[in-house]
C-alpha cells in the first residue's frame, strides 16, 4: 500500500520537476542505492523534503568518491585519430557572448595558503614546461568529446608557488563570472593541467583563452575557463553549479 502511495505520488509530478530531480540526485549515472533509501522514506511531493534529501545525498557522493578516488589512477588517453572534430563549445551562455580576455594586460592573480603571491603574466606561464594529452571531456548534459590539451601540470604549478598541498581545496575564479573549486587530491593528480593550447594552438576563447584547467578525472563543468585567479583554501569555496546543487566532488 505504501509503494502504492509513493507511485501515485510520481505520477503527480510533472515531467520537468521529475527531470530536475533525477539532474541534481546524479549527475551522469542513475540512483545509487542510498538515493533510492533515502527516497524511499521521502514524501516527494513535498519539496522542502526532497531539497533535504537530495543535499544529504550530494553530500553522501562527496564522501564516498572521496574514499574511492585514487591519485595514481589515470584516465584514459587516445590516439590523435580518436580526436573529435569540431570539439563542441559549451558553457552556461551562447557563444556569441564568449568573453575576450586582453593577452597584454591579462594577470593570474595568486592568493590563500600559498608562500608566493605575485600574479603570473601569460609569457611567463609559455615559458614553463608544457605537457600534452588527449584525454575525453565528459558533460553532465550526457555526451562526450576527446580534445588534445596542453598546458602546465597543475602539480608543478603549486610546487612553484609554494602552495600547501595539505590544505582541502583548490579555488578559481574566471573572467567569464564563473568559479568553482576542487579537492587537493585532484589538483594534484598527474592529468591536471592549466591548459594554454587546445590542439596545438594556443587556446582558442570558444575553449577557454586564456587558461582553462583541464581534469579529465571530473566532469566537464569542474573545468573552469578564462581563469583569472586560483586560491587555496581549508575553507570549502563551493562553485557556480555546485552553490545551485550539483554534486560537488563530480568525479567522471
């Protein structure tokens, strides 16, 4: 009788309010078993409740990917031929309204748990050692591209600034308004990159001119563009979709 009820209370749902719920309890997958537990006990016609739940079940991902995530562990990489062609443009705007970062006045600012804070100016971040991978970019909408993206490695860029890399968080800010932040575990992982070429151009503004981060251990939208500052912090900075719900740790 009880499930009966928790049918009929579905099908009062309409099908966008039944979408946004499945968007925010996963974000590429199905229900996990704590989502359905969880659920099960859950009044969903009542959306205060459901707010409630599906943030402790955010919160739970967290936690559990957290756990599971393996530093050593890379994603996979493909050969040149593999590389889609054209690699789709993305963002929470049209391209028309891609922002324009001025290369001559741009400045990396630096601050938060870190010994050097001078901002970096794009001559010098050319300068340093570069690496490549072509490596799939996976988005929360559900589909997927491979690019090849080449940059800094992340792990050798906080090395240089003195960052401590015992601290939780890793934050970004970007000329486009968008920010977000990642785990310290990720910002090291040996595929993370701040990416200044897409192919082997300098990176086009469509793709994020002039810096992207590149994880292919997130999903897509953890992939901030037109970066501006980065900062590091034990205090969590949350992000543009994950302060609207999206799960936070977002690993793909």
């Amino acid at each position: 009788m009880k499930r009966k009820g928790m049918a009929a209370s579905l099908d009062d749902f309409s099908r966008r309010e039944i979408s946004s719920v499945e968007r925010r309890i996963f974000l590429k997958r199905g229900l996990s078993v704590g989502a359905l537990t969880l659920l099960s006990g859950c009044d969903v016609t009542n959306q205060q409740s459901v707010q409630k739940v599906l943030t402790a079940m955010s919160r739970w991902n967290d936690r559990v990917q957290d756990l599971i995530f393996d530093p050593a562990r890379l994603a996979p990489e493909f050969p040149e031929s593999a590389i889609t062609r054209p690699f789709p443009f993305n963002a929470y705007y049209g391209i028309d309204q891609v922002r324009t970062v001025d290369p001559s006045t741009y400045r990396l600012e630096i601050s938060g748990l870190v010994r050097e804070k001078r901002p970096w100016m794009l001559p010098e971040l050319y300068e340093l050692p570069q690496t490549s991978q072509i490596t799939r970019h996976i988005c929360v909408e559900g589909w997927s591209a491979i690019g090849k993206w080449s940059g800094v490695r992340f792990s050798d860029f906080l090395d240089r600034i003195g960052a401590d890399k015992t601290a939780r968080y890793v934050g970004f800010k970007c000329a486009d308004d968008y920010y977000t932040s990642i785990d310290m575990p990720t910002a090291l992982h040996p595929q993370t990159l701040l990416t200044l070429r897409f192919g082997d151009q300098i990176l086009p503004p469509e793709y994020g001119f002039p810096m992207k981060l590149r994880m292919p251990t997130k999903l897509g939208f953890k992939n901030p563009k037109h970066i501006t500052a980065l900062f590091v912090s034990n205090t969590d900075p949350g992000g543009y979709w994950e302060d609207q719900g999206y799960n936070w740790y977002s690993g793909s």
